[in-house]
C-alpha cells in the first residue's frame, strides 16, 4: 500500500513540475487587454500558437545587460524597457485612449521574469531573430518583476507572453515558449515583414 502512493506522489510531482516548464503562470487567456486611466479596452485575437513546442530547450542563457547602451536610440539589439521608454517608444497608455502606435518599426515585446524557466527557452530565439531581423524588426524585453506597471496594463497573467506591434493594426498577444517558427510565422503574418 505504501509503495502505491509513493508511486502516485512521485507522478503527481512530475506532473505539476511538467506543467510549470510549460508555463510560467496561467495559460486560458489569448487575448490582450490594455488597461487605461480611462478604463477604455481593447481585445484582439491572438496570434496562431497551435505550433507550440513545449520541449524542454538545454540551451542556456545570459541575460541582457540593462544599460544606456542597450537603449540606444535607433538601435535593433533587444532592448530592456522601462514603462517611461514604452510610453515614449511603443505606446502611452496614460495620456492615450485608443491604440496609437509611436514606434517606427514593427515590435515583438517579450513579457519575462529572470526565474521563468520557459522564458529562458524563448530568450535564445529572440536573440537570433533580433540577428536575422535586425533592421526590420525591434525587439524590445520586458521585466515583469521589475516593471509591474506594464505587466498590470497588459494584464500580463502568464510568462512568457509575447506582444508582436504592427506599424498597422492592433497589437496581438500568444502566451507560451513558442518555436522560432512560430515567431517567424508571426513576424510575416501578423508584423507583414518578410
């Protein structure tokens, strides 16, 4: 009897562990709403994330430095964000009551948190896709630890989530470690860059 509910304590953990590499927070919600002043709100489908591959990655990675160099203006390097850069670069949510977007190209935002492990995972393909897009695309980091005002005006429930910013339209948000392919699915589909 003993070694039954070891059995099933020990699957019981691999379970919960297993789902919290997936996914560092709740996953139901694929929209994305803004929450303003003026409690205006916008909802957007999310982005085609049937593609996800919740693998686990054994790639490691470093992160960022947050310094004035990362935040250069003009520059396509991943860059750390403040909520003061976003309002004056992406979007001001305080003084705006519709979507306008300020940036000058399209934007993927990653929602992370230095302890998340499938954040981790997705920190690596955004860094190549930074590469690959540089110029084309900015791709810009957000700490939800340490810049929980942007993660309650996204109403930010789950990391990572990634926020991908036409230069037209509404933003779009997907929760979850997703593939490159998936982000490169999205960058021509939802940035309409090639």
């Amino acid at each position: 009897m003993k070694t039954t509910i070891n059995i099933y304590g020990i699957i019981i953990l691999a379970v919960i562990f297993a789902a919290l590499l997936v996914s560092c927070g709740k996953k139901d919600d694929k929209s994305v709403t803004y929450n303003t002043p003026q409690k205006e709100q916008f909802k957007n489908n999310s982005v085609n994330n049937n593609n996800i591959n919740n693998s686990t990655n054994n790639t490691s990675t470093e992160k960022i430095n947050n310094n004035k160099e990362n935040n250069t203006k003009g520059s396509t390097k991943m860059v750390h964000l403040t909520a003061a850069e976003f309002k004056q670069k992406v979007f001001n949510y305080e003084t705006e009551k519709e979507w306008k977007f300020t940036g000058d190209k399209p934007v993927i935002i990653d929602f992370y948190a230095d302890w998340c492990g499938p954040c981790k995972m997705v920190a690596p393909v955004l860094e190549e896709l930074s590469k690959e897009y540089d110029g084309k695309v900015q791709i810009y980091k957000i700490d939800t630890e340490e810049e929980q005002e942007l993660a309650q005006v996204f109403g930010i429930r789950s990391i990572p989530s990634i926020l991908f910013i036409p230069m037209e339209g509404k933003p779009q948000m997907t929760m979850g470690a997703l593939p490159k392919e998936s982000f490169v699915q999205a960058i021509n589909e939802v940035l309409k860059v090639n």
